[in-house]
C-alpha cells in the first residue's frame, strides 16, 4: 500500500504491476482497475533521476491511463499479450532525457481518446508499441516514423523523434 506513510522509493528504475495476472491496470485517478494507481499513490512513488518508471508488464491486462500527474522522469506502460493500452487523458513527463521518455507498449491495441496532444515527451520523445495500425485509434498522434516487426525491449528501434512500432510485418507479393 503506496501513501504518504508508505513512499516507495528506489534510486534505479522501478517497476510497478498487478500481482494477479490479466489484472487490469488504472493510472490516475479516474483510471480505476484492480490495480488502480491513483494520482495520490504516483505522488508517492520515487525512483531515481533519469531512471524508468515502468507499469505494468509481461502479464498485465488492459490499462487505462488518466492522470494529472507530470512524470520527471522516463516512464513506461504495458500491458500483456492481447492487452489494449487506452489514454483517457494527456500523459506528461518534464524529462530532461534525449531518448524516449514515455513508452506506451500495448500487448494488443493503442487508443487514443485524448487527442493530438495526448503525450507531451518533455526533451525526449514518445514510442507508441502495439499489434496492428488498422486496429489502433492514433486520435491525431503525428509520429515521425513507423516501424514494423518491432517487440518492445526486443527490437533494434531504426527510426528517429516521435514512433509508431508495430509487432506485424506486411508481406508484399510482387505479381
């Protein structure tokens, strides 16, 4: 139980997810899921400068993301195999980091309810990872490359800035 007589710190990366798997994932506090963090219990998690936050993980179930909280520094979200990530609000972080700052890794697909400034990258960028581009709502995300055939934490990223990486790879038949 994170609160202020519960502060978790760490002064390396620090990861968050639900004990149970498939267990939903809420991240603000109008986020709700079994594992609802609310702004309250963000406010409460410390790791250190220029370290990864990361939510979530391997066996996560669907996120939902809507809070106010301004992240200083990188932070992650994932969800499992089959698992949609949903923003239902902006995501913020004030990073000084170049490289990514904010990661959304969806097991399954990415929505954007939000809008075109749903993720604010700070100094860094934003990588957005999921299954298939037909099946995700990218809500006016303007990405400065695509890349296919990418698993999060497992493929090389060969483009620059702003990205949208899928886990297809498209297969041309020349006729």
């Amino acid at each position: 139980s994170a609160g202020a007589a519960n502060a978790v710190q760490s002064a390396a990366d620090l990861g968050v997810q639900p004990f149970t798997s498939g267990a939903s994932l809420g991240v603000g506090s109008a986020a709700g899921g079994v594992l609802g963090l609310t702004d309250a219990t963000l406010a409460n998690l410390g790791w250190g400068a220029g370290r990864l936050l990361t939510l979530g993980g391997a066996t996560t179930g669907p996120a939902t993301v809507a809070t106010s909280t301004t992240f200083a520094n990188p932070l992650a979200i994932v969800t499992g195999s089959g698992h949609d990530i949903t923003l239902a609000g902006p995501l913020t972080s004030t990073s000084s980091a170049t490289g990514p700052t904010v990661v959304l890794s969806a097991g399954g697909d990415f929505v954007n309810n939000t809008g075109a400034a749903a993720i604010v990258p700070g100094s860094g960028v934003w990588r957005v990872y999921s299954t298939d581009p037909a099946a995700d709502t990218r809500g006016g995300l303007v990405p400065d490359f695509k890349q296919y055939g990418a698993a999060y934490a497992a493929t090389a990223v060969l483009g620059s800035g702003d990205g949208f990486l899928y886990r297809i790879a498209p297969v041309l038949t020349p006729t």
